[in-house]
C-alpha cells in the first residue's frame, strides 16, 4: 500500500496544453471578409456591369463563339509549334557542337529579347517584304542576267505571300516562334535536373540511349518540365489577345472588340471577355492539375504501388501472406 502511494504522488500531473492564439489571422479573416462583401456587393449593385446584356447579347453571341473555337485552335497550334521546336533548341543547346548550341542560345535571346505584341504585328506585315514566296534557285533574274535572258524564272512553286501569310498563320508563328524560346529553356532545366550519373548507371547496365530517355531521364525531367508548361500554356491562352492587332478575325477578344464599336458599350464587353478568359485558365488549371499527378507517379512498379488505395495494398499483402503460409 505504501508502495503505490507513494508511486501516486510520483506521477506528474498532466499537463495543461494551452493552444497558441493568432489573433492577427482572425484580424486578417475580418478584413478579407470585409472586402469580400464590398466586392460582391459592387458587382450585384453597380448598374454599370449591365449583366443582362452580357449574358443576352454577348457572352453566347455567335460570333463571339466562333472567336472562342480560334482562340483555342490558335492556342494549341502555337503551343505544339513550341513544345516541339523548344525540345529541338533544348537539345541543340545540351550538344557538344559549339555552332548548335550558339544557334540556340542566339534564337532563344533574339525571341525572348522581343514582345510577343511586336512580334505578332510584324509577322502580320511581312507581306511587305516578299510579293510572292516560294522554291527554286535563288538569285534566278540575276542568273538570267548573268547570261542575257531577261525573263528567266526557276521557281518550282510560288504563293502570294499574303495568301501564304494569313492573319491566323501569322499570328499562330508568332506565337509559336516566341513560345519556343521560354520551352527551350523549361526543357533544358529538366533535362539538367537529372543527375548525370544515373543515364550513366543506366549505359553500364546495358540500356540503350533510348531506354535511358525512356525510363531514367524523361520519367524524372517531365516532374520538372510539366508544371511551367502548364503554366505556359495558359500564358498562351491569354496572349492569344495580342493577335487582334494582326489583325485575327477569327479569335474571341476581336470578335468581342467589333461587338464594342457596334454597342457603343465598352464595359461589358471587357466583363465578358474576363468571363470567357477565367473560364478556359480555370479548364487548364483542372487538365495541369491532372497531368501533373500523372507524371508525379514516376516510372514502373514502384509507381504503381505508390497509386494503389491503402484498403487494397493491405488486402494485397494479406493475400500475399496467406499464399506463402
């Protein structure tokens, strides 16, 4: 009896958890509400927004429509253009030739160097400096000069440039072109990220070069390549706008400008476009968000494993254990 007395007085008395206070989050709270409220209160109150005309007259306007399915044409055209030669100037830059990765670094300097607006406008205007564009021998009239023919053409095919250089293709290789630079640079970063003795590893083992882009390299360079693409895509999205100054008839924010001069009504119009644009940043949010957690996985057994549900890794093991028994 003595002995659990005594050990009753020893025990320590519990111990009294007081949690912390962050009064200036619930500060921060109220002030965020506050202007919330105001916020919304603005938008249901203002008469200016029009919201009856946005949505009746423009939001779901045919034309308006129809500039939607070119803005998201001109933004996968201009993105595939870039992926695919930003991969081919990432791996130019990574070479052990010194003209190929002066190549690269140089375009990638000269692109990033110059706006996209400026860009887009100049591809519009470079009818300017071609009347026709085609294949054949060059310096063909000096030729024929050369040996006293004045009519001498060696072209094998010939276009007007500006039947070549439409204001979508123009927009869609400005776009592209300047896209390219800032891929380069993402792919390029993904690629060094890797470190240089696991393809290495992988040489020794027996894996060929392209089993080694397969399965060591590009399973961890696209952790790192995804998400800025992403984000860049959705940059393009929005800077699918600039090409209204080529001028694009076929995209959303022209289509949106013509209803303006014809409405004489300016700020519904840009209500709309915010609408339109929220609503296709957030759809590329969604796919990012996925395609991110796909490639987050990795690569082979491991990556299965890790997706599995914990119900059904334990009832796997538990199967597994009873077949060994």
């Amino acid at each position: 009896m003595t002995q659990q007395a005594n050990s009753a007085r020893r025990r320590p008395e519990p111990i009294k958890a007081v949690p912390v206070r962050h009064p200036w989050r619930w500060v921060t709270v109220g002030v965020l509400a506050v202007l919330a409220s105001m916020f919304v209160n603005v938008l249901a109150t203002n008469e200016n927004f029009q919201w009856r005309f946005v949505f009746e007259n423009v939001l779901f306007a045919p034309p308006v429509l129809e500039g939607l399915r070119g803005t998201v044409l001109l933004t996968v055209s201009s993105m595939l253009i870039g992926v695919a030669l930003g991969v081919a100037l990432a791996v130019m830059r990574l070479s052990a030739s010194p003209v190929l990765r002066l190549v690269s670094w140089g375009y990638t300097w000269f692109f990033r160097a110059v706006p996209r607006l400026v860009l887009a406008v100049l591809f519009g205007n470079l009818g300017i400096l071609w009347s026709r564009i085609g294949l054949g021998v060059p310096f063909d009239r000096e030729l024929g000069a050369l040996f006293g023919i004045a009519d001498f053409h060696a072209q094998f095919w010939s276009i007007k440039a500006t039947d070549l250089l439409t204001g979508f293709v123009a927009g869609m290789l400005a776009l592209g072109l300047s896209e390219a630079a800032y891929m380069a640079e993402i792919v390029r970063a993904g690629i060094e990220s890797v470190d240089n003795g696991q393809p290495e590893a992988a040489q020794a083992l027996g894996l060929t070069r392209g089993q080694t882009l397969r399965r060591i390299v590009l399973p961890q360079a696209m952790q790192v390549i995804v998400p800025p693409t992403g984000n860049e895509t959705i940059a393009m999205l929005k800077d699918t706008s600039l090409v209204a100054f080529t001028p694009v008839s076929m995209e959303l924010f022209f289509q949106l400008q013509a209803i303006s001069s014809r409405t004489y009504q300016v700020f519904p119009v840009l209500v709309a476009a915010c609408l339109w644009y929220v609503v296709l940043s957030s759809a590329l949010m969604v796919v990012q968000h996925f395609v991110e957690r796909h490639f987050s996985r990795g690569y082979g057994t491991r990556a299965r494993v890790r997706t599995r549900s914990p119900r059904r890794l334990s009832a796997t093991q538990d199967t597994t254990v009873r077949s060994t028994a």
